[in-house]
C-alpha cells in the first residue's frame, strides 16, 4: 500500500506557499489526501462540503440545542480540570497525552495518531504514529502549525491497527469522521483539541521573532483571557504581550485561507474536547460531547482535579466593536493609548466562558466576511447553518455595516460591494 506523497518533516519546515502549491485555495494541509483514501476526499473535506450538522447527528445523537452549544457543540459535561500531577512539558496541565497513554496501557486503543516536535525544534509539528504510552506523553506541548496527521491513516492500515485513538484539530476530525466507516477499525477515539490561525513553521518563527523579546528561548505561548499573549520562557519566566500591540501589518499575510474560513475552533466531532479559552488560567477546558466523551473522561477522571468554570462579564459591546473595524478598519493607536485600552480590557472585559464566546463569536464574524469577500460562490457550502444560528443578535449591527444581511443571500439578491476586512483576532 503507497505510504504519504511527501515526507513529514520536509512539509513541515516548508513556507505556506511551498507546502499548499498546487492545491485549492481552501486547504489546510490535513493529510488526508497523502492517502489512499484521497478519492474520498470530495465527501469528506470541510472545505469541499462542510457536513456538520449530519455527523453531529450521526456521531452525538442529536443536533446543537441551546446558544451556547451553537458557539461551542454538542455538549453533555462542560468543566474544567487539570491532572493532580501536571506534565511539565505540557502547554497546560497535559491532560489530553495522560488519556491517549491510558488508552495504550488499558488495552483500549492499539494506537495514538499524535503530533511531536520535529527534532531540534519545539514547534515544527511531526505527526507520527505512538505505540507507547511514552511515546504520547512525549508528544505533550502545543505546535500552532499545518500538520498533516491525517497522512498516516495509511500507516494505521499497514500496521493492522484495529483499535485507534486519534488526538487532532477540527478540519482533521471532520474528515476522519466523514470517512469513519471506510476505515475499517473496530474502536475509534477521537480527542480534540481547539484550533485557530494555524500557520507554516517559518511564519511562526517570523511571529515570535516580532512578538518576543528572546524569541529563540520560548518554550510555550498561548493568546490568553486577559488580553495578551503569554510567552513562557527556558528559565519559567513569563512574558506578556498585549493583544492591541502585537503589529500585524508586519506579520503580513501568513494564515492560510482555510484557517480564515474555518468554524470550528471548538473541534466539535470529537468525543471529548481538551481546550484552556473558557476555564480560568492554570486549568483545562473539558467539553464531553457523547457517550463515548463521558467514557473517556471517566477513564482519565481519578488523575484529574475539578473546580467550576468563571462566566462573567458582557460580550456584547466588544464583539459589537469588533464588528464595525471589520466593515471600517481602524488605525492602531499610539502606545500610551494602546496600554490604557489594554487595562481597561483587563478590567472591565469578558471572562471565562464568556471570554470563549466573544472570541469564537468574533472568529466566526471574521472567517463569514472572509469567505464572502475572497470565496463568495463557496458560501453556501463552506459555512455550517449554525454560524448564522451563533450570530443572530448581531444581525442588525452586520445589515448596517456591510450594507446587506447576516443570512446567506438567496439566489435572486443581487450582491452588494464589500468592504475591506479589518484586523484579525485572536
């Protein structure tokens, strides 16, 4: 059986333009189609057909009911958490790897498709096929880049896995979810874990290089609820960023197209999602979606501490004024000015899930306009129903900024001309 067309550890040091040459402009380099299994891929890619809402109802039992679940999926237990003995070597408490190497060590999975870091990098992602429980935890640490973990599907195969777990990122979950029954595995786990922005390898270099003051000793970062980018450092120190300071027009255009049209931060197909957005700081934002979900943090449950999520403040007026800069961009303000917003997000801002909600709501109005603006004839395949569902109490707000309605436009509406986009959020 032909393994992957391309090596991983050359894609992943590739550019974005090297790594997505020759492939429609909506992709996210998931390794789906370093398979076999690539003749499937028109049913199967969330960016060829976004089938949310029959695999939710496939694999959940039901569709989303309430508004929270239009923003975050299906859920039946939504917590935070964090393991009584944290992995040092994890972004956070390293909850997601302690339930991949259990799944190894009861017998219940064969194998863990789960992402490492390329040596002698930290951040360069190379998905790989774990055997051992070791192996998982190895791969503990956040990698914000492409990753193509769906490449190994073949591998899977070859080695007569029947039992898979399988820890990825939402356009890798929709495909493997879309594809479930051509794969022929008795057991299938599916961990997720949230994701936006994703970038190649060297633009995230380039990113931290602008972003930090020692860019070459960041051991992990992360885009956090008080408004600022954390960096934590070699020697335990942690830098802070703030969000309105980071530049960038000098960042340039590094997100993939299908990152800026993608709705599913929440990985909303997994079984159980391991995230931070909607918890406070330090702990683990646990979303268990199905029967399986609850099985599976019942298994990692006697290793784990609770405590009860925070959900505070108004989202409203922000989510709002995010709305009208993306319809009539702003320029950034001097520093002082900058420093003083900065404290007054700080202070008076969302927090916990509310937090969660303003940035998935100021993602999905961002990723919409993207799509309308750069891929409009893909709207109706491409945007889920739910966006519109999660967006509705800005509808108004949307009509008087973009000049035309929140809902897909049917076939008869003439289109309208459409403003620049503005800043991206994070």
């Amino acid at each position: 059986m032909d393994g992957p067309t391309k090596g991983l550890q050359t894609i992943t040091l590739l550019s974005q333009d090297a790594r997505l040459k020759g492939r429609p402009k909506l992709c996210s380099d998931c390794g789906f189609c370093d398979t076999s299994m690539r003749p499937l891929m028109a049913q199967s890619c969330v960016f060829v057909e976004n089938r949310t809402a029959a695999i939710e109802q496939r694999v959940h039992g039901r569709a989303r009911a309430t508004a929270d679940e239009q923003l975050f999926g299906v859920c039946r237990q939504v917590l935070a958490a964090r393991l009584r003995e944290p992995n040092p070597h994890a972004q956070w408490s390293g909850i997601t790897t302690r339930l991949g190497a259990l799944l190894l060590e009861r017998g219940l999975a064969d194998a863990v498709i789960t992402t490492r870091a390329v040596p002698g990098t930290r951040f360069a992602p190379q998905p790989f096929l774990a055997r051992t429980p070791a192996e998982v935890i190895g791969s503990a640490g956040n990698k914000p880049c492409l990753a193509p973990g769906l490449s190994l599907l073949d591998e899977v195969r070859a080695a007569g896995v029947r039992k898979l777990a399988v820890i990825g990122v939402g356009c890798q979950v929709h495909a493997l979810r879309a594809a479930q029954a051509e794969l022929g595995l008795d057991e299938l786990y599916v961990v997720g874990i949230p994701c936006s922005d994703n970038v190649a390898y060297p633009d995230l270099q380039n990113f931290l290089s602008i972003v930090s003051r020692s860019p070459a000793t960041v051991v992990h970062f992360e885009f956090m609820q008080d408004f600022s980018v954390h960096l934590r450092h070699e020697d335990g120190h942690l830098e802070k960023v703030n969000f309105i300071d980071i530049p960038m027009v000098r960042l340039g255009d590094v997100f993939p197209s299908a990152c800026l049209a993608c709705f599913d931060y929440a990985n909303t197909l997994a079984d159980i999602t391991f995230g931070y957005m909607g918890a406070p700081f330090g702990w683990q934002w646990v979303m268990v979606r199905n029967a399986r979900g609850e099985a599976l943090l019942d298994l990692v449950r006697p290793l784990l501490e609770f405590r009860e999520l925070l959900d505070a403040g108004d989202r409203r007026t922000a989510v709002a004024s995010y709305l009208a800069g993306l319809a009539s961009p702003r320029r950034r303000p001097p520093a002082p000015v900058r420093k003083l917003i900065a404290a007054m997000m700080r202070w008076r801002g969302p927090k916990g899930l509310e937090f969660a909600r303003s940035v998935i709501e100021m993602k999905m109005l961002r990723n919409l306009q993207y799509v309308r603006s750069r891929f409009g004839r893909m709207e109706a395949r491409v945007v889920p129903a739910h966006v519109y569902a999660a967006l509705e109490p800005y509808g108004p707000a949307y009509a008087q900024a973009f000049g035309r309605a929140l809902e897909p436009r049917t076939e008869n509406q003439e289109p309208t001309q459409r403003p620049a986009l503005g800043a991206e959020p994070r």
